[in-house]
C-alpha cells in the first residue's frame, strides 16, 4: 500500500490528513483522488506539488512515476501569502 497525505487548503477539501492507496503510478493516485474526493478536492489540486518519499514528481517520470509498497506521495497545493 502507498500512503497519499493532503497539506493546507486540500486537506480541508477532502477533510482527510491522508489515505493508503493500492495505485501503481502518481496518475492513477490523482485520478483516484478526483473521484473519490470530488470536484472541490479536484479543483485544490490544480497545480500542486506533488513528492514521492521526498522528491518532486518534475525531477522523477511525473505522473508516469510508478508507486511501491510503502512509498509516501504528499500532496501540497499552491499557497500564497506575503
């Protein structure tokens, strides 16, 4: 199983901290994620984020990157402020 964990303004839209998921790629946790959570939670992700075990989804095969057992994908939406 991988663990999803929800930060700031997406933690309230889905009014979860996190969930394990069975997904094998970022894409199909996102996918999981819009249907499961619904379009306020669909609409915080745009332009999120997004680790796995620490690092960013541009540096590894974006939502093409494949999950494994135990891995952690955090999940961070935009925030603003000054």
């Amino acid at each position: 199983m991988v663990t999803v964990k929800f930060f700031a303004t997406l933690r309230k839209a889905t009014g979860v901290k996190s969930y394990e998921s069975s997904a094998a790629s970022v894409g199909a946790v996102l996918k999981e994620i819009e249907k499961g959570y619904g379009e306020d939670a669909h609409r915080h992700m745009k332009n999120c984020n997004i680790l796995v075990n620490g690092r960013n989804i541009g540096y590894l095969k974006g939502k093409r990157t494949r999950l494994n057992d135990g891995d952690e994908v955090s999940i961070f939406p935009p925030l603003a402020g000054g």
